[in-house]
C-alpha cells in the first residue's frame, strides 16, 4: 500500500496551525517579558515553562478523551476546532495585553492560550496514525512535520517583518492567528475521519496489527501489559525524548534574547537564522522520511543528535553573528528533522493497539516534562553564568540523549523499500 500524500497534507494543517503558535510563543513571548515587563532570565523560565506544566495534565488527558470520542465530525476534529478558536480569542488578547504594558492581563491571557492550545495537541498528533496505515507511519510523520515547519517559517517570516523595536506586537500575533483558523478550516473541509476510516478498513488495512520490529516480532500489544523487554525500551526512549527535548528547548526558548544580548540583533532580525534552520528542515523531512525506510528509524535518530550536538557545541565558538551562524542553524534544522519524523512512530510502534491517543499523551508528557524543567534550570544558569552557558548546557544533554537512545532496541520498524524513489511521491486522492 502506498501512503496517500494528499490525505496526509491535509491532515498535516493541524500540525502548520499548532507550530505557528508554538514558534510564535517560543521567539516572541521570551521578548516580551525580558524588554516590555523587565523579568528575570530564572522568572522569565518559570512562567516559559507554564504550557509544559499544563501539558503534564492536559495532553494525556485530552488524548484519551479523544480515544473514547465519537461524533458526526470523528474523535479528533472537535478537540482540533474548539482548541482553535479558544487559543485564538486568548493570544489576540495576549498581544493587546503587550502592547499597554498590562503585565496581569497578559498572564491571564497566557494561561488560557495555554488550556486552549493543550486541549487540541494530542488529538492533532494522534489524528494521523488514526488515517495511516501503521507500515507507513514513519513517511506519513515526515509529511506532517513538514506541514509544521512551515508554519513555523510561516511565522518567522512575519516576525522579520512586522517586530520592531518598540513597534506593536498585535500585526504578528494577527498573522499567526490568521494561519491557525484557516489552517484548521481546511482540515475540517477536506478530512472526514470516519469516511477515511472506513475507507481504509474497506481496503484491508489493520489499525490493531502494527508491522514487524528489526528483530521480527510483532510489537503491536493487545493485551493490557508489554512485554518487559518492550517496556524497557519504550521507558529508554522516553528518557532520550526527555534528554534532546532539554537541550533543543533550552534553546528555543532563549535564542532571541540571547542574540540580543551577544550578537546585539534587535527586533524581529534574530528570526531570519531561526527561518533558515526551519527551512532546512522543510526540505529534509521528506528524504530523512526516505531514508528511515532503507536505515531503519534509530539510525537515522542517532545521526539526527549527533547533528544537533555538533551544531550547539559549534556555537559555544561562534562570537559574533556571521554566515557561519547559518551553517550551524542549518545543521539543528535537518538534525531535529531526523529526530522528529521518527522518534513519536517509535513510541506509537511499541505502544498497545487502539492506544494512540493514550501513547500519544505519554510521549508529550515525556517532552513536556523537559520543556518544563530546562527553561527554569538553563535560565537559572544563565543569571549566574550568562547567556554564553546557553550552548554548553544544550551540548552536553545532546551527549546524554546519544548515550541513552543507543540501548533502544524496539519499534524501529522499517517498511518495505520502494522500488524507486518516485513511489515515495505516488498517491491514492480520495
């Protein structure tokens, strides 16, 4: 069966519409509490790590109500919509909140942003291997992050273009939401869950028997326990999650001020270095998906870190803003690309049968539990060492999440090689 890449992009509008807000909250928001409200880089951490701690409770949570979910729009939909508007309504409020300096009225309005987005997250994720049959999960996640990066690229783009020293933030908190509510009314015009449900199902494709592992057996569980070698698998990757989403979020969430603060980049200039790396992502995501198919997913996972780890242990060289800035950027864009396509099928491939939403939750409480931890410990690092520890500190949990994810020994299913690379780009349209 060949993956349908017209379904998949669709599917992927609700993955654009969650990074553009994402990437928005992690290079702007930083910004705005630093040089519109004077917080510390230690306070400024905590209340970065808000929609993490919220994450903790509303991701599995969410993900498992939309298990149990049936309605006329499927399980997924009606999370992916409500979330929208109500995230929307709350980061319009965030930026008039900005622009008049009223520091209380834009926590309030973080904190319910932050609810809306965290009850559509897992439903969003989970809606693709709901559509994709379990062999070509691997592809079909590539063409999702895909969708995601660019809108994040999307987003910075609007941020070259619109933040100004001084300027107000509510054209770009505009754009953003903008991009959010078409992106989700598409996917609601063009994916009707149960009709490709059905339709798969028709065509002979088993959602509760997932493919072989590299070792030959099954992983797909469909009673209530996994095996303990599974587990212990599952539990290390998990950790390794943890490990690179500690170092790459440390920092996202630091990068525009500290390009303020060392290379003295003010305003939306910061963004075009963040763009560059997002976009080599756009462009690796469909070959790493390639690839993962022929090397097999762990492989390419561990290339992906050691890439990061070159790229954060080059900057802890870089002095001033130069191309070489690029070069390395570049180099975290297609390293985090390696990881994303196929760390969360990994999860879902060693995960129990008619689960998704539920391992899809777990997974996110995994990276959610680091984003939470790492922007509080590296902001605290920062304030007693300055912003250079930045690099150092993503470095060496790059070097810890290698040394951990090379003892994973499941859910690297590889599908069965295409006969030619243009198969890859072969579709079924509806």
């Amino acid at each position: 069966m060949k993956l349908n890449y017209a379904r998949t992009l669709l599917i992927g509008f609700a993955f654009m519409s969650i990074s553009a807000f994402w990437q928005l909250y992690d290079s702007i928001i930083p910004k705005i509490l630093t040089y519109s409200f004077g917080v510390e880089p230690t306070a400024r951490g905590v209340i970065m790590a808000m929609d993490n701690v919220l994450a903790l409770v509303l991701l599995p949570l969410f993900g498992v109500l939309s298990d149990r979910c049936s309605t006329k729009l499927g399980k997924r939909t009606p999370f992916i919509l409500f979330g929208t508007a109500g995230a929307i309504a709350a980061m319009m409020t965030m930026s008039l909140a900005a622009d008049r300096v009223n520091f209380i009225m834009f926590i309030v309005a973080l904190g319910l942003a932050l609810v809306a987005m965290g009850t559509y997250r897992s439903p969003a994720v989970a809606l693709m291997p709901d559509l994709t049959p379990p062999a070509l999960r691997s592809k079909a996640n590539a063409i999702i992050n895909l969708m995601g990066a660019l809108g994040g690229v999307y987003t910075l783009g609007f941020i070259s273009l619109l933040v100004k020293e001084g300027g107000s933030y509510i054209p770009i908190f505009a754009c953003v939401a903008g991009l959010m509510a078409v992106s989700v009314l598409i996917l609601t015009l063009t994916v009707n869950e149960r009709k490709i449900r059905r339709k798969l199902e028709a065509e002979g494709v088993r959602f509760d028997e997932l493919p072989q592992s590299e070792t030959g057996d099954s992983e797909a569980q469909t009673d209530k326990k996994l095996p303990r070698d599974v587990k212990r698998s599952l539990w290390l990757l998990l950790i390794s999650v943890f490990l690179w989403f500690t170092a790459y979020n440390a920092v996202t969430s630091a990068y525009s001020v500290y390009a303020q603060e060392i290379w003295g980049l003010t305003g939306g200039s910061f963004a075009s270095g963040m763009m560059v790396a997002m976009i080599a992502a756009v462009v690796a995501f469909v070959p790493i998906g390639y690839l993962s198919t022929i090397f097999g997913r762990k492989k390419v996972i561990l290339v992906g870190i050691v890439l990061i780890a070159v790229a954060f242990g080059g900057m802890i060289f870089v002095k001033s803003y130069s191309g070489l800035v690029y070069v390395l950027l570049v180099t975290v864009g297609a390293g985090w690309a390696s990881i994303n396509v196929n760390s969360y099928p990994m999860v879902v491939q060693m995960g129990r049968a008619g689960d998704i939403g539920k391992y899809t939750g777990i997974y996110y409480t995994f990276s959610m539990a680091a984003q939470i931890i790492t922007p509080i410990l590296s902001g605290w690092f920062i304030e007693m060492l300055g912003y250079k520890a930045l690099f150092p500190y993503a470095f060496l949990f790059s070097v810890a999440a290698f040394a951990v994810f090379c003892f994973v020994k499941h859910g690297d299913s590889r599908p069965p090689k295409p006969a030619s690379l243009l198969e890859n780009f072969d579709s079924e349209n509806d």
